[in-house]
C-alpha cells in the first residue's frame, strides 16, 4: 500500500474531519521548487505573479483519499507580479485587504480520486473574510521519496469580496482569476509518524 503522504509546506493549523483514524508520515517541501501563482487579465493584458510566502499541511493517501486533509494559508501581503503600481495596490482595502484578513485560507476535508494519478482536494477557500466551497483538481506524481502536486482552479474575484468601488464591475480588470499550486515534497523517514 503506498504511504501516506504529508505534505508539510511549514503550516500551522490541522484539519478535523478524517473518516477514520490514519497515520501519516511527514514529507518537507522544497520551498525553491513549490509555488502558489495566480493569473488575471487588466485593460484587455494579461498578468501573473505569485505569492511569496505560503504555509500548508496536508495528509493524504492514495489509497484511501477520502480521509486526507489539508490546509493552506497564502500571505496576501506576499503577492508580487511585478508591476510596483499593482504590487502597492493589491494589499489595500479594495483588494486583499490585508489589514483586516491577511491571509487566504484553504481547508479540505476530503480528496477524491478521478483516476490516473488525478484527484481532487474538496473543502471550502476564505478570503477577506468570507468563506465559499472550494474544489481544488490536481495531479500527483510520486518518484520513490519525492512527491509532486500540480493543481489549478478558477476564482471569481467578486464572490471573495476583491476588487470593490470601481474595481467591482470587471470594467479595468476581469472577475475571472486563476490560481495554480505546484508542490514538491521529499519524505522524511527519520521524523516520527503522527496517530490521527
């Protein structure tokens, strides 16, 4: 039976919700090799970037997906697409609104397995505060002690409360936001195994 992995990308908070009791043996991301990006469109341009600093914990096991879990935390201050006017515009109110809710926060509570190496992370996304059902389809790839995520999903940025006033109606810039997770994680047989 393949082992189960646990994604550390140095988050705090652990999920409840596992169906059944687990044991987890952890696995370290590479920071230098994950990112979390995201892409959108202003004035008819196309844009990206990528949030610098990130946090996120998750337990899974291919063979049995429906009792993982994770959790992920996004620094919205850390968001950088390299355009300085942007850049300084994204933590204000209008925006992330990093004054009140610094961070984004993903939970699931479930993974489902679509076959092929591709499944599913389901749970719910809060940004600024409100809270929606999040499904998160990703890829993973294992190669002896190393495991490789790939995932990406489309957000309406209005249905997070980001982009208000004149930054609501689409006009300058598109509702339509995507976020793509990329995480490299080596096992660490010498760290003790968690009961869950």
């Amino acid at each position: 039976m393949p082992r189960r992995l646990r994604l550390a990308l140095c988050l705090s908070a652990a999920l409840s919700g596992a169906v059944s009791p687990a044991l987890s043996a952890p696995w370290a991301v590479d920071p230098a090799r994950s990112a979390i990006r995201f892409s959108g469109v202003q004035v008819g341009t196309p844009f990206s970037g990528r949030f610098e600093r990130f946090e996120a914990r998750v337990e899974f096991d291919p063979a049995k997906p429906e009792a993982g879990r994770a959790t992920v935390l996004v620094d919205l201050a850390s968001a950088r697409t390299g355009d300085t006017q942007r850049d300084t515009a994204l933590p204000q109110k209008d925006w992330f609104d990093v004054a009140s809710a610094s961070h984004a926060r993903f939970e699931a509570s479930r993974f489902v397995d679509k076959g092929g190496g591709d499944y599913e992370a389901v749970g719910d996304l809060t940004i600024r505060g409100t809270k929606r059902p999040l499904t998160l389809p990703f890829h993973l790839s294992l190669d002896g002690d190393r495991a490789h995520a790939t995932g990406h999903v489309g957000l309406v940025r209005t249905a997070f409360g980001v982009g208000q006033g004149a930054w609501a109606s689409g006009q300058w810039v598109a509702l339509e936001v995507g976020v793509d997770v990329d995480l490299v994680a080596t096992a660490r047989p010498d760290a003790p195994a968690e009961a869950h």
